[in-house]
C-alpha cells in the first residue's frame, strides 16, 4: 500500500518538475496536511475493501447457496459490511441488534491506517516543521512549548486522516444496507474516526523519533499514569491469554466433536478456523474479566465466574466448548484473583520508578489513579468485546463493563497504591533502603561469581561496561540526546600521544637539591587583570551556565 501512496506523492512532482518554469523543490510541491490526508484515507479503503472482497468471493464460491449474498452485488456489500464490522460499526436486523463483533478483524484496517498515517507524514513533511531539536540547559517554558507544539500537530495529522476517512466510511455504510441487516451509521462514523485518529496520531508521533521519544511528549506525571496503566492492563490481558489456553487445551475434546457435528468441508473449515481466531482477543478480554471477578454472560441469566458457573444452551461454536461446565467451582480457582492485585503491584512500581513524588503521602494516590484509569481501560475494553446477538435471550452477551471497572479499579487500585508508596520511599530513604540492600547483597555477589564463571568459558563479555558512544540512524540523530563522555573512560590514543612526545622530549636538568626553581613561563595567572587592561575568555563558560 505504501508503494501505491509513494506514487501519488511522486508523481506530481515529476510533472512540475518538468514543466516551464516549474519547480521541482519539495517546500513548493509539497501538498498540504489535509490533502495528504485525503490521499492516505482514499487508499486505505480501498485496499481494505479490496481485501475483504477477495476473501468473500472465495467464501461465496465455496458455498454458494446465497449465504454471503447474491451475486457479485451481494458480495461486495457483504464485504463492506465486514469492513465496517472491522471498526466494531454494529447492524441493525429484525428483532434486535448485532454487538457482538470480533476485535481480531480490526487489525486488519488498525494496520492500514498506521502505514497510511506513516506515509502522510512523510508527504507532508511534518518533521520538517517541528521545532528544532534544543539546546542543552534549555530553559523548561521553551522545553514546554516545543512539547505543545508536537502535540497540536499530532493532534492535526490525526483529524486531517480521520475526518474523511469516517466521511468515506458514511458512504460505505448506505452502501452496505439492505432489507435485513441496516448499519448503524452514527456508530460507523465514531468508530472509523477514532480507529483512523489513533492510528495517524501514533504514526505522526512515532515520525517525530523512536518509540521512547513518544513518550516525551507527555508531562512526567501524565507519562508514568499512562506507562503504569499500560502496564498493568498487558498483565491482565498476559493472564487471560494463559487462561484461554489452558481452558482450550483441556476441553480439546469438546471443541473437536462440536467442529464434527458442523462438517464444514475444508474451505468452510478454513473460514470457521478464521472467525475463532477473529474471536479470539474477545475470549482473551473475557477470561480477564473471570480473572478480575466480576466474570461473563453467555445469554441472559448465565454467568461464568470464580464463584460459580450457570450456563444454558450456548452458541454452537467450537470455541464455546472450551467452557466450563455448570455448577461449583473448585475452590483453588479462586486464586486466579490474586492476579489482578499482582498487575496492581507491577503498575505501581512502575509509577514510582519513573516519576517519583517528594511527599510521601502523594504516591499512594498516583498509584490509586493509575488503578481507576487501568479499570476504565478494563471497562472499554469489555464494552467492546461483548454486545448482543439479536434479540431474546443473547441480547447480553459477554461481561458487564460497569462491573469489571469497578472490580479493576479497587483491585487494582488498592495494589497499585500500596507498592507506589512503599517503592516511593525506598527510592527516597536510603536508610530505609540498606535492609533490602544488605539482602540483596548475596544475590549480587552470586550473579557476579556466575558472570565472572561463564566469561571464562566464553559464554559471556568479560567485560560487560558498555563502549563510549552509540550509534544512531537517521531518525534518532535529531531526537536523541548526545551520550555522555564519563570521566572514567579512558582516552587510549590521548594516552599514546602524550607517551611519544614524553619519551621524544628532551629532559630538563633536574636542579640540585635546595636549589630554587626557574618560574615556569608557560603558566599564565588569570586572576591578574593588570588594571583592567587584560581579559581573558573563557571558551568553556558557556557549559557550565
């Protein structure tokens, strides 16, 4: 796709370039953000589209019996209904709603829109007009308004790929309607503009410098909040993906004889093994709400949860079989709550490693914050992953979003402030810190014996101290700080030199003992001004305002 984009960004270029009096200059010929845009959201859709459609007609000749529509007409509107399932858009049909949309489909045009965002920012030249890198010892002011500066156009590039994108995604949803399903054309226009704004707002950032540079454009505070909950939400996410497999690889059995008793043939096979891999970030996002406490629905009046599991007649997927069966829970399966106070721990830390607070009593409540906005996160996050399926009794599917982030956020919270305040203080207090310290110290000494042992064998660098210097690319030059020279970094061809011209020099006559030394003229005494007729400069002054 970004070949196609390249052509469109070369292409008038070359033709201005060519005409009389045209210039070939790329601040003349350069297109404006919102046209970069356009251009970037135009081939978006299209390549999505094309995509989809493909995939559909394979579907459609493998069972053609109308399932995926009738016709070629019907294809293609099947596949721009896919399209707009992708950005979690739902449908309309008689009696009730569809909700329930697989996230693992959003990858899909997720992908696109950050390759499409890359591209725009490379077109509109949006490195060029950032603020120049700034000196060290900045004053903060012009440090903050670089930083705000970086934001507000990483706030533009987003709206100009996400505005005509959702524009175009309208358009797609009339097309997509039809006698039993009818888009939701408010949720495909919210939908298609967040995706397509998160996505050029990362690209935009991620232009400016390397990952870790994207970071600094949030304050500090803001920066360890949102680097903590991250955290904290991949350990819930990590746990319910270990969960899920667990769950599969026990109940192997059921899964295989429901996939039997459906026969889908090998292309339908091929399909039906697409959408439980399409399903499967939604049992992942489930399995953490288990984890978190709160649990899941499987239709009205179930629920799958540590306490207990009431289940009725479920969906025939082959996925759903990896469910437990009616009735009590072990009792050792309650232990899987622990985990979220252990992500909770993991966040704090966190927190308090990157923006440690002066006052004691504030870190515990960063650290609670941190755990709100993980379950706020864990609450979307349900949100999406649930929804209804028609009307009746699976118009509830999946977990309650209110309940997880509730159960998230305390939980969380609770940990999360606890480990902040005491990692805050251990960071703070060293007298608090010497018995960590001193217990730690075995631990040193072993890893020390060990690495000393397997550089030996030539498992390891003898010398693990990491060379003067690092070597850049292109895109970290300009974003990352210059290294430090540390003082304890010896100069060997220095030290070379000064040893030739030592031994090279001819040797002064060493005067006798009790003899007065001849003044040295080669040293000069900067505090004498002689009246104020002599200035002397100093060229380093400069680095140590």
């Amino acid at each position: 796709m970004t070949a196609i984009l390249d052509q469109l960004r070369t292409a008038p270029r070359s033709v201005l370039g060519k005409l009389p009096g045209g210039s070939s200059d790329d601040d003349e010929t350069r297109r404006p953000l919102p046209v970069s845009g356009m251009l970037a959201a135009a081939c978006t859709l299209g390549v999505g589209l094309a995509a989809l459609t493909t995939l559909t007609l394979v579907g459609w000749i493998a069972a053609p019996r109308g399932t995926l529509g009738a016709g070629l007409p019907g294809v293609f509107r099947t596949a721009a209904q896919l399209w707009l399932a992708a950005h979690h858009a739902g449908f309309a049909i008689p009696g009730g709603r569809v909700g329930l949309l697989p996230l693992g489909l959003m990858i899909l045009p997720a992908m696109l829109l950050y390759r499409a965002g890359r591209w725009m920012a490379r077109d509109a030249d949006l490195r060029l007009r950032l603020p120049a890198r700034l000196p060290k010892n900045s004053p903060k002011e012009q440090a903050g308004a670089r930083r705000r500066a970086q934001l507000i156009l990483v706030g533009q590039a987003g709206v100009s790929l996400a505005a005509p994108y959702a524009l175009l995604a309208g358009l797609i949803a009339l097309v997509a309607s039809n006698e039993i399903t009818q888009p939701f054309i408010g949720e495909a226009l919210l939908s298609h503009f967040v995706l397509a704004f998160l996505a050029g707002a990362l690209a935009t950032a991620r232009t400016i410098g390397p990952w870790r540079a994207m970071l600094r454009l949030l304050p500090e505070r803001v920066r360890a909040m949102t680097v903590g909950t991250a955290m904290a939400t991949a350990v819930l996410l990590v746990a319910g993906l270990a969960l899920v497999l667990v769950a599969v690889v026990l109940n192997f059995g059921q899964i295989r004889e429901l996939s039997e008793v459906l026969s889908p043939g090998f292309v339908g096979g091929v399909l039906l093994l697409l959408l439980q891999l399409l399903y499967a970030l939604n049992a992942v996002i489930w399995a953490s709400s288990y984890i978190a406490g709160p649990g899941f629905a499987i239709g009205a009046d179930t629920l799958v949860a540590p306490t207990g599991v009431q289940l009725g007649s479920v969906p025939s997927l082959p996925l759903l079989g990896a469910l437990p069966e009616s009735g009590p829970v072990p009792g050792w399966m309650m232990a899987v709550i622990a985990l979220p106070f252990a992500a909770g721990a993991v966040a704090g830390v966190v927190v308090a490693r990157i923006s440690p607070s002066p006052s004691y009593e504030a870190a515990p409540l960063w650290g609670f914050l941190t755990g709100v906005s993980t379950g706020l996160v864990s609450g979307l996050l349900a949100a999406l992953s649930g929804g209804p399926i028609g009307g009746g009794r699976l118009a509830a599917v999946g977990p309650s979003p209110w309940e997880v982030a509730l159960s998230v956020a305390l939980e969380v919270g609770v940990a999360a402030g606890i480990s902040a305040g005491v990692a805050n203080l251990l960071l703070l207090n060293k007298k608090a810190r010497a018995p960590l310290d001193r217990a730690a110290a075995p631990v040193r000494k072993a890893g020390a014996a060990i690495a000393k042992a397997a550089s030996r064998v030539g498992l390891a660098e003898s010398d693990p101290r990491p060379l003067p210097g690092h070597w850049m690319d292109a895109t970290e030059a300009d974003t990352q700080e210059i290294p430090v020279i540390r003082d304890d970094w010896q100069d060997e061809h220095a030290s070379a030199e000064a040893e030739t011209l030592a031994q090279a020099r001819p040797r002064a006559q060493e005067p006798e003992p009790g003899e007065a030394r001849p003044p040295r003229k080669d040293i000069v005494d900067e505090s004498d001004d002689r009246g104020g007729k002599v200035i002397y400069v100093d060229p380093y002054a400069w680095d140590r305002d």
